[in-house]
C-alpha cells in the first residue's frame, strides 16, 4: 500500500507520536566510563586531545568514581599509567601496580559499581606494543603468557570483569584456564574480539602513553577491510570461553556491530574510541555541530546496530533525558 494511503509522516507529527514510534533508547544502564589512573596523588590531570577527560590519582579517582556512580553510571572500565615501563611490561601483572591498587580502592569505595580492567600490556612497556617484542616482531605466545598473569592479577585485586585488548590469538582461553585455575571461575570476560587497527585512536595513545616505538599494530589488530573476518575472530573467542564479546571502534563499524548481533546471543559491547569522541568535540568547538546532539545520535546508532554495552567518554556527562 502507497501514497496516499501510506503517508509515514504520520508517527512524526509531534515528539508524543514520535516517542511512541521510537525504536531505541540509550540510557545509563549500558554505559561503560572508560577512566585512566597515574601514580601519585592529587593528580587530576585534562588528556588535552580528549575534551573533558581526565588522567587521575587512586584518590582522586574514587572521588571522580563516586560521581559517576552517582550520575547512574553502572560501570567504568581501568586503564592504569605506570610510571615505569620496561619490555616485557612488567607492571602490568604487578600485585602493587597502578590498576591493582586503583581497583582495590574504588572497590572498597564502590562495591556496587561494576568494574572492568582493560588487560594489555601497551601501557607498560617501553616499546609500546601490546605484547613481547622480538627484533622488530611481536610475539604471540610469550605474550599470552604475560596477558594471562595480568588479568589473574586483575582479579585478585577485585576486578569484577576482565577485558583483554591485545588481540593475541588464544589469550581468552589462556585467561580462562588461569582464572579457573585460580577460584576465579565466576570471573566473566569481556573480549576485545574484533578490534580493528585504526587511525581513530589516536587521542588514547596520548592519553595512555601507549603509542608504538617502531611499526604499528596491524600484524596483531584487524585490518579495518575485513568484515568476513571480524566473525570468525568473534566465534574463536567465544569457543575459546569468552562471555561478551566486543566491536571496536564503533561507529565506523556498525556493519561488523549488527552482523555480531545477528550471529551471537552473548552481550555485545561497542566501543565509541578516543578519535570518534574527540572528532565530536572538535567540531563542536568550532560551531560546526551541536555536540550534545552528535553524540546521542551516535551513541543511538551504536545501539541501532545491535549493541548492548557503548564504552564511552561521554557515559556520565551526557544529559540522557
Ligand atoms: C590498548 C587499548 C587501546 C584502546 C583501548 N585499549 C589502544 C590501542 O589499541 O592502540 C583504544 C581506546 C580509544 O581509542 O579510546 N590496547
């Protein structure tokens, strides 16, 4: 049936009809704040290329925790900064390190709050790559090793969920085997499964200290043509024991989004990375989009596609109502 009898304007005459129409919302609930903790105290620190994102102390990240909390935020997800980093990162799986003892405080702080690690090693070591380096080539299974010792050290600290990021093959079943191993067998895992090697997180490698010394990431991450790939990535995890499976980043890949949707009944979590929030502000600031609205309608198609869970830098200051 066709015009005029179908006139679909008619479910858009008035924001009454058009949120009766409405096919998705997003709200707090499945909002991830992505936060970063350095050594020290005191510190709450602007990352200048990521508009109101901060880097902060244990202390002060509690504090920033709490409002969140507060905001309706459920979850938050730890990157630590070390002060030191050597080449096989080894503050990463320390017992002491920074994400250890940020997750224990914001834990005994907030034992509601969901709080998921980010297990990689890009943060610790000197090379910046996310894994062991060998001449000019990154390691796989050495590198799985040092990935599994940092999520169980995750979770001795209290982590509630673990989400390894490196892309390695086979780090989801070693992560496993060693949560279990350890009575960590209630321990979910959050898989970085189809992570693509991408020119929009640029803005977090200023953030985190993390950019590469030498080459890139893509003999380890996706190579951003690949959509074929992106389930197969997905379904090894998922044999491998993952139990959430993640897209990143996301608007740019809303087609790998809703083909996971489609395919997978686990959670799904998008990643709305640094460059898509920054790009955002940047305009904003220029007077070229209206940022609120830019963001909703991107973190909206995020959901569109099929996401369960958006990470993002705008989960808490957004006005969702
Ligand atoms: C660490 C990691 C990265 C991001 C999340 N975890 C950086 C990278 O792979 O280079 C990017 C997040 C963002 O851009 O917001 N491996």
């Amino acid at each position: 049936m066709s015009f005029p009898r179908t006139r679909m304007r008619r479910w858009r005459r008035n924001e009454t009809l058009r949120r009766m129409a409405r096919e998705n919302r997003v709200s707090r609930d499945g909002l991830i704040l992505p936060l970063f903790v350095v050594e020290g105290s005191g510190v709450r620190e602007p990352v200048v290329s990521m508009p109101g994102v901060h880097r902060f102390s244990t202390d002060r990240l509690v504090e920033e925790a709490k409002r969140v909390f507060d905001r309706g935020v459920p979850a938050v997800i730890l990157f630590g900064i070390p002060a030191d980093k050597d080449p096989v990162g080894s503050g990463a799986d320390a017992a002491d390190g920074v994400v250890q003892r940020a997750v224990s405080a914001v834990k005994g702080a907030l034992p509601d709050l969901c709080v998921m690690t980010d297990v990689c090693l890009c943060e610790y070591t000197d090379h910046g790559h996310c894994g062991i380096v060998d001449g000019d080539e990154v390691r796989n299974d050495p590198s799985v090793e040092r990935l599994a010792a940092t999520a169980l050290s995750h979770a001795r600290a209290g982590a509630d969920v673990v989400a390894p990021s490196d892309m390695m093959d086979g780090r989801v079943a070693a992560i496993r085997r060693i949560l279990d191993e350890n009575d960590f067998e209630e321990l979910p895992i959050l898989s970085y499964a189809a992570k693509f090697a991408s020119a929009f997180y640029g803005p977090f490698r200023d953030a985190a200290e993390s950019t590469p010394a030498f080459g890139d990431r893509r003999s380890y991450q996706m190579d951003p043509p690949n959509r074929r790939e992106a389930l197969r990535e997905m379904r090894l995890d998922l044999e491998e024991g993952a139990d959430a499976l993640m897209v990143k980043p996301a608007l740019p890949y809303l087609d790998v989004l809703a083909d996971a949707r489609a395919e997978f009944d686990v959670p799904l979590a998008a990643y709305q990375v640094s460059g898509e929030y920054s790009m955002i502000h940047a305009a904003a600031e220029r007077g070229w989009v209206d940022g609120d609205r830019a963001m909703k309608e991107a973190l909206v198609a995020i959901r569109r596609a099929g996401a369960d869970w958006i990470i993002s830098y705008a989960a808490a200051d957004l006005d969702l109502s």
